[in-house]
C-alpha cells in the first residue's frame, strides 16, 4: 500500500539539526497516515521511524537510555528522545535578538521576509512555551 508515497529523506545531523528533525518528524507523520500505516503497533511504527530516519539516527538510538516508565518500542517516546537530542534548549534573549535585527533584503520579497519573520517568532515562541513548563 506505501508504494505510491514519497518516503521522508533521511534524517541528516549536518547543518541545522532542529530544522532537520522537524522536517522529518513532520514527514514522518504524513507518511505514516498517508501510508496506511497508523493502525499498525507500536512497535512497527518505531521500526518504520528508525528504518525511515537512516543509519546516522539508529546509532544515536542505540545510545538513548530508557527510564522503566519508558517504552523503548513508542513510536512518541522515540520521537522525544530524537526532541531532546536534536531541539536543544535555547536562549529566549537571543532568539528575541535574532527577530528585532532581521531586515529584509533589497531583493527579498515581502511574502520570504514575512515567511522567514514567522519561523524566528515560533523559535521564540518554544523558548517561551518551554520556560513555562
């Protein structure tokens, strides 16, 4: 049934590892509903999540440590400890700081420099979510 479905690419650690996982833990998700695949266990969805993500995330999975309350078979438990490994915390004064000196290019349209402003404001607005916890 998946054959007709672009599979997420790899999860890659070069460059912006936030970004990267996001992306993929979003594609994932689009995959595994438009695959067919939500009914299948946990266990599966975990499989298909490491085989999807690539060799570089299987080895960073073969390092996580699992707390007894933690189903190392969770697709959501795995993609929390990928959340705690690639979304460091972040500072809440420089991410403000990044959003205030943002200008937009001479070049630039309106439409990428708003775009662009929106993804600064959400990576301010984790900080703040996240500080409130």
């Amino acid at each position: 049934m998946a054959e007709g479905f672009a599979r997420p690419t790899r999860l890659s650690f070069d460059g912006n590892v936030a970004e990267n996982w996001r992306r993929f833990k979003q594609n994932y998700d689009i995959y595994i509903v438009a695959a067919g695949h939500s009914r299948k266990s946990k266990k599966e969805k975990s499989c298909i999540l490491l085989n999807l993500a690539g060799e570089d995330a299987v080895e960073r999975y073969n390092s996580f440590t699992f707390n007894e309350d933690e189903d190392r078979d969770d697709p959501e438990v795995l993609m929390q400890k990928f959340d705690e490994l690639c979304m460091p915390l972040k500072n809440l004064t420089f991410e403000r700081h990044l959003f205030h000196m943002r200008k937009q290019g001479r070049s630039e349209s309106i439409s990428s420099f708003v775009t662009d402003l929106k993804n600064i404001a959400k990576n301010v607005n984790s900080v703040t979510s996240r500080e409130t916890l």
